[in-house]
C-alpha cells in the first residue's frame, strides 16, 4: 500500500493499554512507509537512469544534428567552389579561345597583307617583263622587216 502524504497526516495511531501508542500499528506504518520510501527511491533512480538514457541519446541526437549541419554547409562550400572554379575555367577557356581567334585573324592579316604584296610585286615584274619581250618582238620585227628589204633589194639569178 501506498501512503500518500494525506494518508500518513491522518493516521490515528490506537493507544495501548498502558498509555503509549501501539507499538505493533506503529511498527507496520513504519514498515509500510520503509516500503513507500524505498519503492518512490527505487522509482526515482530509475527516472533519473531514464533520464540520464534519454539525455545520452538526445546529445548523440544533436552531435548527429550538428555533424549533418556542418556536411550541409560543407556539401554547399563545396558546390560553391566547384561552380566557381567551373565558372572561371570556362572563363579561361573563353578567354584563351578569344586569344586564339585573334592571333589566327592577325596572322591571317599579316598572310593577307603579305599575299597582297606579292601580287603587286608581280604585277610589276610582269610588267616590266612585258616591256622587255615588246621590246625584244620590235626589235626582231625590225630586224625581219631589215632582211625583208634586203632580199627584196637582191637581184634575183635566173
């Protein structure tokens, strides 16, 4: 039996014969409430055992919490970097690739330019070359003009 506190206040110990208490009544509440004691001390050790479980478990919960909050952050540092260095390696491929392009049209220019050069040089050459063989066709047209008048001024032999 359980004593509740309202309980032991109105327990009404019997007198004995000789003018004490009852010695046996008082006896058992004492044995009773020994009984009370033990089984609220045996309750409460183990709600605290209980107690000191959950509080394990729920610091094991918040170090899992707190190990999944720092992968997160760490998950997103990481993806940040990665985008970021993505980003810039993309932005050193455009970069060169544009470098690329450019000396590609400036060497093409200089080709160009150089072709270009070329062809005015030859122009010129033929030119002058097409001076040159005028000059060599008058020069044998005359010559063969010269001995055309010279056969025609020899008398011919019959």
């Amino acid at each position: 039996m359980n004593f509740t506190p309202n309980d032991l206040s109105n327990i009404v110990f019997r007198k004995s014969v000789m003018g004490g208490l009852n010695e046996d009544q008082v006896y058992d509440v004492i044995q009773k409430i020994i009984e009370d004691y033990s089984d609220y001390i045996r309750e409460m050790m183990k709600a605290k055992d209980q107690i000191m479980e959950l509080k394990d478990r729920l610091s094991h919960y918040e170090k899992m919490e707190e190990t999944l909050k720092n992968s997160l952050v760490l998950a997103q540092q990481s993806s940040s970097d990665i985008i970021a260095n993505a980003e810039k390696k993309a932005e050193n491929i455009i970069n060169e690739a544009q470098a690329k392009c450019r000396s590609i049209i400036e060497e093409g220019n200089r080709e160009v330019i150089k072709i270009q050069f070329e062809f005015e040089r030859l122009k010129k050459d033929l030119s002058v070359y097409r001076g040159k063989v005028a000059a060599i066709l008058k020069a044998q047209m005359k010559l063969l003009e010269e001995f055309d008048n010279i056969e025609k001024q020899k008398i011919p032999v019959d």
